[in-house]
C-alpha cells in the first residue's frame, strides 16, 4: 500500500503512531533523498552521512512543518541545503576555489568503489561537475529524479522561469563539455 | 507535463543512450539498514545530555578550566592577604615571638639577595655609628692626668726636653 503525504502526516501528527508515521514517512523517501544528497556530493560515505542528518533534522522539525509546502518539496529542501552546506564547508575547510572542487569531486568519482558507471557515463558526470553548484542541483532534480519543474522552484525557492532557464543553460553547457572532451 | 517538454534535452539522451543503467552504487542491503540508523542516531540525540560523549567531555574540559581558574584565584588571593593584613610591625613582633621556631636556612629562604644586600648596609652603618659613638663617649669620661700618673723618669726625661738642667730642679 502506497501511503499519501497527507496520511503520512496524519499519523505522524497522532502522538500514538508517531514513530508508525515516521517510519512510513522514511520508507517513501529515504531512497530519493539519498539519490539527491549522493549526485551532489559523488561519495557515498558522505551521502550516507548527509541522508541521516536531513532525516533526524526531519524528525526534530516534524512538529512545526504546518503544510503550507509538500512534505515532499519541504523534505527535498532540506536535503539540497544540506548538501549545498556539505559541498561549502568542504571549500573553507581546504580552502578551495570552486575549480578545484570540481578536480575534487573528479578524482573522488575515480576512486569511489561504489561507482561504476561506464566511459559515456563518466563523462557525462564529470561534465556536470564544472557546473556550477545550483545548476548542477537543478539538472540532477530535473534530469534524473524527474521532478517538475514547479516542485523543483519550490524546493530551491526561486520562480519556474528562472529554473528554466537554468536548465536550459546547464543542458547547454553539458552538451558543449561533451562535445569538447 | 505539458511545461516540462518545453525544455530539449535529448543531446543528452541520445549521448546516454548506449550507457550502463546505473552510474552509482550503494553498499548490499544499504537501505534496509537505513531506518535503524536514523532511529538509533535520533535516540543519540535525545539521550540525556550527560551521556552525550561529546558533551561529557566538553563539560569535562571546561570543569577542569574552572577548577585551575579558582586555585590560581585563591592562590593570588592569599597572597595579597598575606601582603594587606601584616604590616611591618606585626610581622618583626611575629618573627620576634618565634625567632626559636625559625631556622637559619628558613630564614634564607625568605630573603631575596636584595633584602640580604639592605640587611649587609644597614649592619655596615651601625656599626660605623657605634664605634664612633664609642670614641666620643670614651673621650668624654677621660680626666685629666694628674703627676701620678707619670713615673720618675717621664718626668725627668720631659723636663730634660724643656730645657730645664738637673741643678734647676730644686728652684721650681
């Protein structure tokens, strides 16, 4: 049985199948946060990490989510700035320009065993690492999570126009890095 | 869905056509591990806060600082009580008192080389004062000599050096 957003919430909100809601609440969404986090962050360590976090951050903030948003949108945001937050403290951490982020990510996308995606595939990943962060997360959500548009302008909080035009650039920019290498 | 078909992509498509499924991979049997994780991290978090490790020994550390903070505080403090509360002449009356109860080698210890330096002086002068003191108080008990005090011969041999012959004598 596929549960509802609504029903979710429903019995989460229910002191006696709070922990019921919860796990039903993890069961739908754990794969698709941890898919979000992991094409961000490339590592599967760190996404692991990244994913908990944004569930306990969940759990704690679960009681002031009021439904002006999905749950869905509302659990999806979370999950971006987490890894948008993983991916900055990372930068100061090793004082890195955004170039070297990139090499970063490339290499670790070379030693992760728990890759294994073929040339074409590689290719493609290391050209969606020289964009910028945002777009980068826009294209994933669009591209492989197949979100709509209107759910993603939600989760990043800007206008579908502005989102579109995004992709548009980022699909662009993908091709042109494709093409090239 | 009409809105999502606005945007062409299939450049990356068909680049991705002839691709493997899957680029990335999960650990076996990840997911299913998953729940437990999030729930045992949650029960971290609302454990009480003195079995956080973290926070025991953040609080550990900062006990400690205190603890050093006071001894210093206290040590500093009684110091300065030792300073403000025993002038000079309690301490020469305390010292006076239980001049048998100190040794020498205490006594050394307490002194600085400078205080040694003003003891040494200070000894220098009063003995300088004493001395001349001395002489002067010697000066002033002197009598005048009187003709006993000298022998014949003292007398014979001054009288000799005042010009005074032997036959002279008996006309003074």
């Amino acid at each position: 049985m596929s549960w509802t957003d609504e029903e979710i919430i429903e019995k989460i909100q229910d002191k006696e199948t709070i922990n019921y809601g919860f796990n039903l609440l993890m069961d739908k969404y754990q794969e698709k946060v941890y898919w979000v986090i992991r094409r961000m962050v490339i590592a599967h360590d760190a996404a692991d990490d990244i994913a908990q976090e944004v569930f306990v951050k969940v759990w704690k903030n679960i009681g002031s989510f009021k439904g002006n948003s999905k749950l869905y949108t509302w659990i999806y945001r979370i999950a971006t700035n987490e890894a948008l937050n993983y991916l900055r403290k990372k930068k100061r951490r090793f004082f890195l320009p955004i170039g070297d982020v990139e090499h970063e990510l490339s290499s670790t996308l070379d030693a992760d065993n728990f890759y294994s995606g073929d040339e074409i595939q590689m290719k493609l990943q290391k050209s969606l690492l020289k964009l910028p962060e945002k777009q980068r997360m826009v294209f994933n959500m669009k591209y492989f999570e197949e979100m709509k548009f209107k759910d993603i302008a939600e989760v990043m909080d800007v206008s579908v126009g502005s989102l579109k035009a995004q992709y548009h650039h980022a699909v662009k920019k993908i091709e042109k890095f494709i093409q090239e290498d | 869905m009409e809105e999502d078909k606005n945007i062409e992509d299939s450049g990356i498509r068909d680049f991705l056509k002839n691709s493997s499924e899957k680029e990335f991979r999960v650990p076996e049997n990840y997911f299913d591990g998953f729940q437990k994780n999030i729930h045992s991290k949650i029960h971290q978090d609302i454990s009480p806060w003195w079995k956080r490790p973290k926070l025991t020994i953040g609080i550990g550390t900062f006990a400690s600082i205190v603890l050093i903070l006071i001894v210093l505080f206290e040590l500093d403090k009684n110091k300065k009580y030792a300073r403000a509360e025993l002038n000079q002449e309690d301490l020469i009356a305390y010292f006076s008192e239980n001049i048998d109860e100190i040794s020498e080698s205490e006594i050394l210890e307490g002194l600085s080389d400078n205080d040694l330096n003003v003891f040494i002086d200070q000894t220098h002068k009063n003995d300088s004062t004493k001395t001349d003191e001395k002489k002067i108080e010697e000066k002033s008990n002197e009598k005048p000599p009187t003709l006993d005090d000298f022998t014949d011969e003292e007398i014979y041999e001054y009288m000799l050096d005042e010009g005074y012959g032997s036959g002279e004598w008996d006309n003074l």
